[in-house]
C-alpha cells in the first residue's frame, strides 16, 4: 500500500493538482481506453494512461480511481485539473512511457521485486 504523496515523489513525477495527499492507494491499471479502465480499474487505485483530458477524470471519479499518472510527457490541460479538483482525483504527471510507470508503481505497491 502507499499513498498518493508517495506515488508524486517518484523519480521525475510532477504533481499537476493533489487534493489528498495522504489518500491510499491499494492497486493501479494501465490503460487508455476509459470503457475498460471503467470497467476494470480497481477502487482505491492509481491509473496509468496517456489521456490527458476531462473525460479521463469522470472516469476516474466513477471507478474509485483516486490518482492519475499522465506518461509521456502529456501537459495536463487546465479543464482535466479542474475536474480533478472537483472530483478530489489527484493527478501526476511524468515523462515515464506507460510501461516505466507501471513498473515503478508495481515496485511502490510491493507488487514485483527488485528485478
């Protein structure tokens, strides 16, 4: 388990917005198609996507995604942290592609060892 602070402080992440800091996080998926990450996405999680856009927050809101990691280098448009804000979804970003990410939030998580 860690927490949305901690998941900012990874190597090269950059908070876009962070209302809750000290959220849980138990879990994280890796996708860009919203209908699977809505679908799939476990609660309490972190998504890895490359969607920088508002309908990226509605889905998180809906799944119980409490922070998004936007990879490769996507700036993170004003109306995404805006719904960020209003849904208390947290939002990082980083130059990291999806799989990097993954990897370094699997390793956060206690998912996979130090390979």
């Amino acid at each position: 388990m860690a927490t949305v602070q901690n998941i900012a402080q990874l190597e090269g992440y950059k908070v876009a917005i962070m209302p809750a800091p000290d959220t849980e996080i138990t879990a994280a998926y890796t996708g860009d198609l919203l209908s699977d990450v809505m679908g799939n996405a476990p609660d309490d999680s972190a998504l890895i996507t490359i969607q920088a856009h508002k309908n990226t927050v509605a889905v998180a809101s809906l799944a119980g995604i409490k922070v998004i990691i936007v990879c490769n280098g996507r700036s993170v448009p004003d109306d995404m942290t805006a719904a960020a804000k209003d849904e208390g979804v947290a939002i990082v970003t980083t130059s990291d592609n999806q799989f990097t990410a993954s990897w370094k939030v699997a390793k956060l998580l206690n998912l996979v060892g130090n390979a």
